[in-house]
C-alpha cells in the first residue's frame, strides 16, 4: 500500500478501548485514501511491542497516540484494507504464453 492509494475497509469491528480512544474511525465497504504508511505498533490493542504496517487516511483525523513519545497520530492497521481495485485484472486466454521460459519449451500454468 501506497500514499494516495484507494483502499476500501474490510474489518470495522474495534473493541471498547480503541472506540473511546478514537475520533473516527472507518466503515466496512467504505473506500478512503492513504495520507500516510508508516511502521506501527500493536500496544494500544495488545500491549504489545511487535510491528505493523499502519495507516492514516485522507477521510478519517484522529488524536495523538497516547502511547507514542512523539505523540503520532494514532492510526490503523493495513490488514483492515484492501486495496480497491479500479481495473478488473486481465484475462489470459487458454493455451497463451505466459512469462519467462517460453523459448525453453516451459509453460505456466
């Protein structure tokens, strides 16, 4: 995922916390557009120090993140989007050649 890409929200369900904590937060099926990816954190959810990839969005301005000392805007994980997907993806014909290894008798399947 990309600043300025389209995506669309695939999971909206926040536990209490996150609810209180939060100014706005996203709708499933709803498409909003990447401000910002940055390496995030899971604490404020599981208290935890592991990575995540997160996400601010054009549509959606929160407060600071209580737990970060630099007070970033708290964020959302990139597992709750997908991008959206402008252009259907192209269909390859049955029997076409595919990719690399054609001039060696290979196909792909």
């Amino acid at each position: 995922m990309i600043k300025g890409q389209q995506v669309v929200c695939i999971n909206d369900t926040f536990n209490d916390f996150v609810k209180a904590v939060y100014k706005e937060l996203p709708v499933k099926g709803k498409t909003y557009t990447i401000r910002e990816v940055f390496l995030g954190r899971e604490k404020i959810v599981k208290g935890g120090d592991s990575a995540t990839v997160g996400l601010l969005l054009v549509e959606l301005v929160n407060p600071p993140d209580p737990f970060h000392v630099g007070k970033q805007e708290l964020g959302f994980s990139s597992e709750r989007f997908a991008p959206l997907e402008e252009l259907p993806p192209e269909e390859v014909a049955v029997g076409e050649e595919i990719g690399a290894g054609v001039e060696s008798g290979y196909w792909a399947n």
